[in-house]
C-alpha cells in the first residue's frame, strides 16, 4: 500500500508543478500581449488619432537609406568598369538612338517639299522605333532603377557579387518578411475592420455637423493607420494651398495609395471608378458617412451624369473638394499624360496636386492589367518603405477664351514640372486600348499638309 501511496502522491505532485507551469506560461503570455498592446496604444494608434509623428519611421528611412548608400558601394566595387559603364549607358540613351527632328523638316529637307516614293522610309524608321522602345508603353511598368535596393524582385543578380551584399540581402528578406509583414498586416485588418464598424456606426447619425465631423476624423485616423501599415514617410510641402470646401482638386495618378496619402491629410469626396474585392469593402464603407461620385468606366451615360454631380457638388461651397485623377488610369510616376477634360470643363477653381514617390524604397506604382490588387498589396507590404513627397500648389482657374483641352494642359504642366516628370500628350488609355484612328489621321494630315504647300501634287513634281 505505501508503494501505492507514494506513487499517488507523486503523480499528484507531478500534475501539480504542471498545472503550476501552465498558469506561468499563461501568465507570461497575458503580460507578453499587455506590452505589445500597450506599444501598440502609445506608440501606432495614439499618434494616428492625433496625427502626430514619433520620429520613429524617420530613423527607420535614414537606416535604410544608410544600407542602400553601402549597397551601391558594394556594387560599384564588385562590377567591372566596363560592364558599369555599358549599363549606365543603356540606362541614359535607352535601347536606341533616336533621332527627335520633326516630320517637317526631315521629309522637305530630303527632297525639297517634293513628294518621294523614299518618304516612306521615314515612317518606316518610325514604326521600328515605336516597336523597339516607345515613350508610352513604358510608363505602364515599373520604373527602372539606377540602383539595386536589395528588394529580391529588382536586379537579383546583383546579391553575387560579394557576400558581404548577399549576408545583407538574406537579412533584409528576413526582416521584411518574418518581422515587418507580420506587423503590417495585423495593422492592416485592424484599420480596415475599424473603418467598416466606425463607418457603419457613425452612419446611423443623423445628417448634420457631428456627423460631418465624426465622418472625416474616422477617414483621416484611419488613412494614417494606413500609411503606418507601409512604414510610410510622407513629406506635405505648401500646405497654405490645401483645397478648400467647394473646390476640385486633381493629382497625378500612380496607384491607390494616392488617395490614402492625400486623405490621410484632408477629407474629400471621391470620384472614381467603381472596383470590386478589398477596394470595394473600403469603397462601400466610405459611402455610409460621406458622399462620392462612383462610376463604371465603360458607360457613357455615367460621364453626363457625373459630369453633372461634379456641377451641383462645387456649387454647394460648404462640401468637401472633389479629389480627381484625369489620367484616369496609373502612370509608372516617371510622366504625366493627358488629362481628361471632363473635370476641367464644369468650371470652378483647380486646386493642383504632385504626388512623387521614391522608387528607392519600393515601388508604388499598380500595373492592374498584370498585378491583381492582392498581388499588388503584398509587394508593397513587403517593400522597405513607402516615401514619398506632396505639394500643394497654387489655385487655378480657367482664363477667358480658353478651352478645357488647354486648361487642362495647363494644370498637367504645372504639376509635371513640379514634381520633376516628364510631359507626355498621350492617353493613359492606351494601357487597355488600341491608338485611335484620329491619331493615325493627324499624321496623314500633316503629311499631306507639308506635301501640299510645297505645291509638289499640284505641279506633278515627283522625285
């Protein structure tokens, strides 16, 4: 009986130092979550509900900006002078010379304004130039880097060439992957879940100042916990030339994290295109507290009937200012093309906007016909950083005897010019769409035009 006994004492002895251990474990585990959420209060959701900055992605971006700086070093060391070389220059002049003189001066200047069986030669140089490298097709991918910055889906073959490079590389991949993309999508279904309950709830308030006020500091809190998500350093310069109540405000446009960024530092209404999936979830939920114009791209009775909501929203001075993007669709953020005219034709003042980031940190841009929006969300949370800057400029209006084509041209170089981009008249259209026949008439215009004056048809000259 005393072998039993002792036994039984020692099994519940046993099952007592386990019972012990569990409620430590439980213990250590309660306070381990007490301190991540109290770091979480005080050091992410506190200084977004008062828009204040820490410091803390500031350190963060001059680190890496420290570790790309030693990178391109390191690369500089490792790669022959001649290959470097043969890279820059590829990079400066493109895959091919091009020659930039006008129709007008090569085709006269070849036969004196005669017509020639050789023009077509002209046009034929051209088709080959636009098929080897064209300035608009290469707005719709990522712009290309000077520089490695470690990201595994830029340049991987550069992490061979030393393996201080590559130690620095596999850590930068565990970093972004095991430690930063955890936290940020933890941050990104929490902001995303409390933009769903908070707008869902301050819907029910009746219309009126409160729920004004409640509606725009719900977007703006969670806007920022947005940018927090992407590590995101974001630089507002002018911000005396914010939009104001009643005004239109247009931006160049690079990916949806444009209207994050710019709502993260005002409330506006929307009018953009109608999307589906986690687009559509953040759509629908904005709708409950604010008014936005959304509309499907491909019918046109949409155009007259936002058109006309743009009119009665500017006429009433105490609404939000309409955030517009008149690309219409995402530029790679090295160019601005053609503005729409539709925004700039219902009057009222334009309020002006350059979005640029910095592709050193990540790229920004969403290329929609090869990325899906989930695709695209993972890049962007497991890059460094998303930098970028904003400037507010000054206030447009139309002049007398000018039409909506040429004020919006005007807008487009003011904000093109500002933010350092190129200027393209292309349709940003053309990501999804075959060139119109009008652009191909233009051409044969101005060739019979040059042919014409020169008086070559007329008299029968031939050469």
């Amino acid at each position: 009986m005393s072998i039993y006994s002792q036994k039984g004492s020692y099994c519940h002895f046993g099952g007592a130092n386990m019972e012990e251990n569990r409620e430590g474990h439980g213990l250590a585990g309660g306070k381990i979550l007490s301190v991540w959420m109290i770091l979480f209060v005080a050091l992410v959701l506190l200084p977004s509900i008062f828009r204040v900055s820490l410091g803390i992605s500031h350190f963060y971006v001059k680190i890496v900006i420290k570790m790309l700086e030693w990178a391109t070093l390191q690369i500089e060391e490792g790669v022959k002078k001649q290959k470097a070389m043969a890279l820059e220059n590829l990079i400066s002049t493109g895959i091919i010379q091009r020659d930039e003189t006008p129709m007008e001066k090569e085709v006269v200047g070849q036969c004196q304004g005669c017509f020639s069986l050789a023009d077509v030669m002209y046009f034929s140089k051209k088709g080959c130039e636009a098929v080897a490298e064209d300035e608009v097709t290469r707005r719709f991918s990522s712009e290309e880097l000077l520089s490695w910055n470690l990201l595994s889906r830029t340049n991987a073959n550069l992490h061979h060439v030393s393996w201080k490079l590559a130690a620095v590389w596999v850590t930068g991949i565990l970093i972004r992957y095991c430690l930063l993309l955890p936290f940020r999508i933890c941050l990104s279904v929490f902001s995303i879940l409390l933009l769903v309950l908070a707008t869902t709830v301050v819907g029910r308030f009746p219309n009126g100042r409160v729920k004004g006020w409640l509606s725009n500091q719900v977007q703006m809190i969670c806007a920022t916990l947005g940018i927090r998500c992407l590590s995101g350093l974001v630089h507002f310069h002018n911000r005396e030339n914010k939009p104001q109540e009643g005004g239109i405000c247009v931006a160049n446009h690079t990916s949806p994290l444009d209207v994050l960024i710019l709502a993260s530092d005002g409330c506006y209404s929307l009018v953009g295109q109608v999307h589906g999936g986690l687009l559509g979830l953040i759509q629908k939920s904005c709708m409950r507290t604010s008014q936005h114009v959304l509309f499907e791209r491909s019918e046109m009775k949409d155009r007259h009937l936002v058109r006309k909501k743009i009119r009665e929203h500017i006429a009433n001075k105490a609404k939000l200012p309409i955030l517009i993007f008149p690309e219409g669709t995402c530029i790679n953020n090295t160019s601005v093309m053609m503005f729409k005219k539709g925004s700039f034709e219902v009057g009222g003042t334009i309020h002006p906007v350059a979005i640029k980031y910095d592709p050193r940190f990540g790229d920004a841009f969403w290329n929609s016909t090869k990325h899906s929006m989930m695709t695209y969300a993972f890049n962007v949370l497991t890059s460094w950083a998303i930098v970028c800057n904003v400037w507010y400029l000054p206030p447009m209006v139309k002049e007398e005897e000018e039409d909506a084509v040429h004020f919006a041209d005007r807008v487009k170089a003011v904000i093109a010019a500002r933010a350092g981009m190129s200027v393209l008249p292309w349709d940003g259209g053309l990501k999804r769409k075959k060139v119109k026949e009008s652009f191909k008439e233009e051409q044969q215009k101005k060739y019979c035009q040059i042919v014409i004056e020169n008086g070559s048809v007329g008299n029968g000259n031939v050469c």
